[in-house]
C-alpha cells in the first residue's frame, strides 16, 4: 500500500508513520479511535454499536505491542502483485467502497485486476468492517459466490 517508485498511487510511508507512532505511544485509545474509521461508525447514518467498538477494541488490545508495531510495515510495505498474478483458484475480491482503512482503487481494484477471473464486489458506502457491519449481506454473497463455484466445477467434469 505504501507509495513507491513501483506503486506512485500508495499512501505516504507517513500516514504508516503515524500508525506506529499512535500504537507506540498509546495503543488503547490508538484502538479506540481507529475503530470508529474501521466500521464507519464516523459516517451519517451508521448503525455501529459501543458493543462492536468495544470488541474490536478488546481484540486488539490482544495482540502483542511488537507484534502489532511489525505488522503495520508487512501489510504496508510488501508488494503483493506478482503473487496475486499467480491465483489460479476461483476468487472473490469483496471490498467496502467506503473503505477508510484501506483505499479500494489501491486495494480491491487493483487486486480485482490482477487476480484472473475474479470475481469482484464492491459495496457503495460500506467500511473496511464490513463483514461485520454487513454480516448478512455479505455471508449471502460468500455464499452464492462458492454455490456458483461449486456448480461450475459440476458443469465442467
């Protein structure tokens, strides 16, 4: 995701700067905070309860300082391209297009692109916690998705 001379479109190495330094210096409310972007709890209209705040908090808290403080450099700085050019299994790229965690056209697009064959869903409005914001919404689209998988394997045998 970080902008590079392979990726011009990524985010600055400062936005993930910050991450780190909100982590460092104060990871419980850094969670508590980041969690209202990550369900949209910040946008007109959401329906996102304390309770699904609170969880995401209390799961978070749970991961380990250092190991929490490394992952933001692998989910930021390793380029995933070339080994999404290499799927060869069905696919389903599933992404929220209010995502404000981690951009759709840098993210889920992109992927959508690289990934033959994939099959793409992008939800208007919806945040990067969608699958539980959305739960059922999306549970049915996994479903058919794997229901359309299962019978084209059926027709091609």
């Amino acid at each position: 995701m970080v902008k590079s001379a392979a990726n011009p479109d990524g985010i600055p190495i400062e936005v993930f700067d910050g991450l780190r330094s909100g982590v460092a210096k104060d990871r419980s409310q850094f969670w508590k905070d980041f969690a209202i972007m990550f369900y949209g709890a910040n946008r007109p209209g959401a329906k996102v309860s304390q309770g699904m705040l609170d969880q995401f908090w209390l799961w978070s808290m749970q991961g380990g300082l250092k190991n929490v403080y490394d992952s933001i450099k692998a989910f930021s700085e390793t380029d995933f391209h070339e080994d999404l050019k290499k799927f060869d299994v069905p696919t389903l790229v599933m992404h929220g297009e209010d995502d404000q965690i981690v951009p759709i056209d840098i993210s889920g697009r992109r992927s959508a692109k690289l990934i033959k064959g994939a099959k793409e869903l992008f939800y208007p409005d919806l945040p990067h916690g969608l699958t539980a914001t959305n739960a059922d919404q999306v549970n049915a689209d996994l479903l058919k998705f794997l229901k359309s998988v299962q019978q084209a394997r059926r027709a091609s045998a």
